[in-house]
C-alpha cells in the first residue's frame, strides 16, 4: 500500500490563500500607482488643449472644405508627375544619392541643362494643376488618423518628389535668367510643402523638412544666378516665415503621444504585427505567440508601468518643444541621454522601447531646420539690401535691423545671432550646427566625405 498523505491542514491553506491575496494585493497597488501617474500627465496635455487619442487627433487635424484645400492640387499634381526612377539622379539636381551636392557653377553646360529642361517640359501639366494651389493657405491631407500607429501615409514619397521637380524647374528657369519663373517654381515648392505642414504625425514633420532642405538648396543656386526684385524677395519671404513660425515639432510630438498611447489599449491580435517589427520584438516569433504575450504582459502589470514611462517621457519632451531655443534642445538632449543610459528596466517596457528611441532624435533635425530656414531669411534680407545698396551685401547684419530684419535671426544651437561673413565674391551665413561648436562656418561634408568628421556648420554661402 502506499503511504497516505495528509490533507493541508487549515493553517497551512491559510498561508497560501494570504500569499495569493498580497500578490494580487500588490498587483493592484501597482496597477493604481502607475495609473495615477498616467493619469496626471494626460490631465496635463488635456488641459493644454492636446488630443490624446487617435480620434481626438483626427480631429484636432482640422477638417478643411475641399474647395479651399492646398493638398487636393498638391496631390494630384503629384499623381501626374514623371520623373526618372531608380537610385541614381539621371544627371538631375536635388535627386537621387547625389542630392544633395552642389550644382555646378553657372553657366551649366549646355547639353546638362537641355537634360533639366526636358523634365520640365514633360511635366506641363503638373505646373498647370499646381496653378490651382496658388490662392489656398488651410490643408488637410485624406489620411484617417483614427488607425493610430497603423495609419497609413501613402503620399509622402510622392510629395517629397514633388518638391524635387519644382526645385529643378526653378534653376532651369533662373539659369535662362526667367526670374519670374524660377520664382515661381520655388513658390510652388513651398506650397507643396506647406501641404503637409499641420499634419500632426513625425514621419510627415521630417519629410518636411526634407522638403524645406530641397527648397534651401533650390533658392541658394537661384539667388547665385538671377536678379530677383524687392517684391519677389519680399512674397518669399511671407511664405518662408509661416512655415519658420510653425511649431512642427510640437505637433508631430503630440501625434505620435495620440497615436502611441493606442498600443497600450488596442486589440492583442492588431498590436502583434508592429511590436514583432519593432527593436522589441522578438526574431522569428509568431503572431499568436505575439499576442498572448502582450495579454500576459498586461495581466501583470507591466503595461502599465511602461505605459506610465511612456506618459512621462512624452509629456516632458512635448512641453520641451514649446521653449526656446536651446532650452529645447537642451531638455531634449537630457531625455535622450536618459533612454541611452536605460538598461534592464527599460528593456521590460517594450512599447516605449519600440516608439521613443526614434522619436529622441527629432529634435535636432527640428532645430536644424529652423537654422535652415533662419538663414534664408536672413539671405532674403541680405538680398533686399544689396538691390537698395548696388548689389553690395551689408558690412554685418545689424545693418538690417529694423528695415529689413525686427532683429538678427538666431541660432538655435546656442542662441546667439546667426554668424555672417562677407566674402571676396560674396558672403556667407552660418549656424554652429548639431555639435554646437562653432566651425568657422566649415560646411557639412558632401558625397563620399558625408561620412568623414561630426565637426561641421550649416552653411548658406551665396557666391555671386
């Protein structure tokens, strides 16, 4: 026979019902301190006025009547667009690997610009609905924020190529001396970007700034070859300011809060497919194997202290972006160096470590941007006082204050006015750049050397 065991005694059953009770005691402990943690960085935002929701966002994303809506012509024109396909530029300006390397001095060869003006011959039709945009401001693209993190964006390679056609048809114009033209085509260019300008979502913020680094270049090589008058300068300058005066990193931010924050209370099933492609997931794991782990990932309460991380860090990096420059930059640079320094904490909060590392980096490329844009509106006034001046750029830029600048730009890496240097045949405007040293205004390197040293400036040089 075999030996009886005996029956847990009440003492005993008692230890295991309690041992149950405090874990389920401390789990909900949990659970509430993460959750009141939440709770009071999302009535922070709410009170700022920020959507927290991917149906909040779709709607914050304000509607705008088809009959005054800049993205319809935009994308359409985008639609009829036809230009060589492939890595290579084909011998174009602004496409391709080779982008973003200077044009040739002008003249261009001939030959080389009967290439560049055959591209813009094809496309006729595109200038002509792009026409159609010239007298609308307000725009809203047909995406349905209401997806979350899964909404699609299928037109913003489209857009960005766009950009590029009209930044070749305005050099083509300006190497013909077609200052009207070419003004134009960079006008066009700022609307095509102006299109996707209140769009609250970061991939739509840096292929805008992809666009106005486009523009940048475009207006550089025209300035260098054609005489734009006092009133041209004057117009472009109208639309570069309402796209400089855009907080487009704020925007993007609190897309992306809206839109995270549905990975933490969305479908199992729907969440599996990102979370396997994300740095999170795991290789070769399954969908199935991917949802049951995000249902015990809840269950056990690490959703919520990851979600409360997430809240936290994304409330913070949103308030960063409404101070000035660098005070933006500088909070932004301490979160990023906080999830660098993260290690096995960080490694269990698997949502915030599929979203935020890209997200850290956005506000670099924001702040050169708005350098970007800063000089060229520095180089617009510039301009406007070399046609007053015969075609003599100023001694310093003090002389354009209050004329022609309220004040001197500044640079957003170190707050100081944007660096300027009169050259032998020309001049030159410079930001110290994302290792916020100043270079001497040595430009970033091109092509090959892309590679080479971090220690470089943003450079706007006009030679002329």
């Amino acid at each position: 026979m075999s030996p009886t065991v005996p029956a847990p005694g009440p003492r005993r059953l008692w230890r295991k019902r309690y041992l149950v009770l405090l874990v389920i005691g401390a789990l909900a402990l949990w659970h509430w301190f993460n959750a009141s943690r939440g709770n009071r960085v999302l009535d922070r935002l709410r009170a700022a006025g920020y959507p927290t929701t991917p149906a909040e966002l779709d709607r914050w994303y304000a509607a705008v009547p088809p009959a005054e809506n800049l993205s319809g012509p935009v994308l359409r024109a985008a639609g009829a667009l036809r230009l060589p396909t492939g890595k290579t530029n084909h011998g174009l300006p602004y496409l391709g690997a080779t982008s973003s390397e200077p044009l040739p001095a002008p003249p261009v060869d001939p030959a080389v610009l009967a290439r560049w003006k055959a591209v813009v011959d094809a496309n006729a039709e595109v200038w002509t609905i792009l026409a159609e945009a010239r007298n609308r401001t307000r725009s809203r693209t047909p995406i349905n924020l209401n997806q979350g993190f899964n909404t699609l964006l299928p037109a913003l390679s489209q857009i960005k190529q766009l950009a590029q056609a009209c930044a070749i048809r305005s050099v083509v114009a300006a190497e013909e001396g077609k200052s009207a033209e070419a003004m134009e085509a960079l006008q066009d260019l700022l609307r095509v970007r102006q299109s996707i300008l209140s769009e609250p979502l970061l991939i739509s913020g840096l292929v805008g700034f992809a666009a106005d680094q486009i523009g940048l270049r475009a207006s550089r090589d025209c300035i260098a070859r054609v005489r734009f008058s006092d009133a041209q300068l004057v117009a472009y300058a109208t639309q570069i300011q309402a796209i400089a005066s855009t907080n487009v990193l704020e925007r993007a931010l609190v897309g992306e809060f809206a839109c995270g924050l549905s990975a933490f209370t969305g479908s199992p099933s729907l969440l599996a497919g990102p979370l396997l492609a994300g740095p999170g997931g795991p290789p070769g794991g399954s969908s199935v194997g991917a949802s049951f782990g995000i249902g015990l990932y809840r269950a056990s309460g690490l959703a919520a202290a990851d979600e409360a991380f997430y809240l936290r860090f994304m409330g913070d990096f949103i308030d960063s972006t409404t101070r000035p420059f660098p005070a933006s930059l500088d909070t932004a640079d301490r979160l990023q160096q906080e999830l660098g320094q993260m290690q096995f904490p960080f490694r269990l909060r698997l949502f915030s470590q599929m979203l935020l590392p890209a997200i850290t980096t956005s506000a670099t490329r924001n702040a050169e941007d708005q350098a970007h844009l800063r000089m060229l509106l520095t180089t617009l006034a510039v301009e406007r006082h070399r046609r007053q001046h015969q075609e003599q750029p100023p001694a310093d830029l003090t002389t354009l204050v209050p004329a022609l600048l309220s004040e001197i730009p500044v640079d957003p890496f170190d707050g100081k006015p944007l660096r300027y240097t009169v050259l032998a045949n020309g001049y030159r405007i410079h930001s110290i750049g994302p290792d916020r040293k100043d270079n001497d205004g040595k430009p970033r390197p091109t092509g090959k050397n892309r590679t080479g040293s971090d220690e470089y400036d943003l450079v706007f040089e006009i030679a002329r």
